[in-house]
C-alpha cells in the first residue's frame, strides 16, 4: 500500500504516512461508514467431520463390547473375561471419547468422571475375583489421585503468576501421595514399608524445591517460565 498524497510504501497497520502524515485512506472504506465491508465474526468450525469420526469409534468400541460378550456367553455360558473387556472399553470411551463430544468440557466435571468410572472398573475386578481390596486400597489411591488433579486443574486455571511455585508444591505433594499410596498397600497386603516410595519422594521432592528456589532467584525464574509456561 502507498501514500495518496506523497507515494511512499507504508507499512502493514500504518494508520497515517510517516512522511507528509496525511491518513491512510483505505479504499471503499471510510471511518464515517457505519457498514463495515466484512463481518468481525469468525466463521464456526465445521463440526461434522469431528462428530463422524467419534460415532464411529463409538460404533467399533460398541461392536467389541457386544462381539465379547457373545463369545463368552457361547463358549463359557456366562460373562466371564467379556466383563474385563466391556468395562475396560467403556473406561476408555469415557476418558477418551467423552470430552470430545463437547464443545468446551468442562475438567472440573469430567475429571471427577474419568475417576469414578475407573473406581467403577477397579470394583468389578475385586467382586468378581472375590478379593477384597477396594475399599483399603483401590478407593483411597483413586481418591488421592483424583484430589490431586483436580487441585492442580484449579491452580493453574485460576492462577495467572507464581505458577512455578505451584508447580513445585504440586510435585512435593505428589511425592507425598507415593508414600500414602505404599501405606495403604502396606495396610491392604502386608508388604513391608519404604520399599519404593521413599524414591519417589526424594524425586519429586528434589524437582519442587528446585522449582521453588529457582522461582526466588529472578533470572532463573524467568527462564524457567519461559520454558515451562509460554
């Protein structure tokens, strides 16, 4: 684009010409038009395609379901390995496939889902293999797991600054949840203690007190949200 008056080239975004200062004139356009040319709304996003392709993975998770409980029920006369399978794909649907038919999903809803139908998944396998560590075990280490995801979702959603202190908080507290996590199966078998938690510990200790002290030095700070946040 030129100046109308002088014929320099101007620049994208050029409000006035930098030589004679005479304001660029657009043509067919004028600040006192009240109908702009072009609309200021973005086109939707063509949604079909998307859609499509999740009712037909729907579809063939739904055919594996039906043609395993068809076999097991001719081979074995009951539900049998049919029961892993069914719930396991429908596990997956719900983690994989869920969120996508939504427009924006929300995690603070399906987060909790994804949980409870893993808890769902893990109680079928404890009935039906008559075993009973759900409630001391299974239960709790979900639950753990679930609060800290959903307390990570939240900070870091609703936090704009010191994201690197939270960071580092969240892998102490996830060094934490391994040590609860061997206490509860110490609880439920009878292993022995500090057999692996106590590494986890001490890994993921070490990375959020790294993070925490180099939020308070203000170089390595910078750098370090450059390279984890933006």
């Amino acid at each position: 684009m030129y100046c109308v008056q002088c014929g320099v080239k101007l620049a994208d975004g050029e409000k006035s010409c930098p030589l004679c200062g005479i304001p660029v004139m657009f043509p067919g356009l004028t600040d006192m038009d009240p109908h702009p040319k072009y609309s200021d709304r973005y086109p939707r996003e063509n949604e079909h395609g998307k859609y499509a392709l999740l009712g037909f993975l729907t579809a063939v998770a739904a055919v594996v379901c039906l043609v395993s409980l068809i076999v097991c029920l001719r081979s074995f006369g009951g539900v049998s390995w049919s029961g892993y399978v069914m719930l396991g794909t429908a596990l997956a649907w719900i983690i994989l496939l869920l969120p996508f038919w939504f427009r924006r999903p929300n995690p603070f809803i399906f987060l909790p889902v994804d949980f409870a139908a893993a808890c769902g998944f893990l109680l079928y396998i404890c009935l039906y293999n008559r075993m009973n560590w759900f409630l001391s075990f299974a239960f709790p280490v979900t639950a753990l797991l679930c609060g800290l995801t959903l307390t990570g979702t939240a900070l870091f959603l609703n936090i704009k600054k010191d994201r690197i202190f939270v960071a580092g908080g969240l892998f102490i507290a996830i060094g934490g949840s391994c040590m609860l996590a061997e206490l509860f199966a110490h609880i439920t078998f009878r292993i022995p203690m500090f057999l692996w938690s106590l590494y986890c510990v001490s890994f993921f200790g070490a990375i959020g007190l790294f993070l925490i002290i180099g939020g308070m030095i203000p170089p390595l700070r910078a750098f370090l949200e450059r390279k984890l946040f933006y």
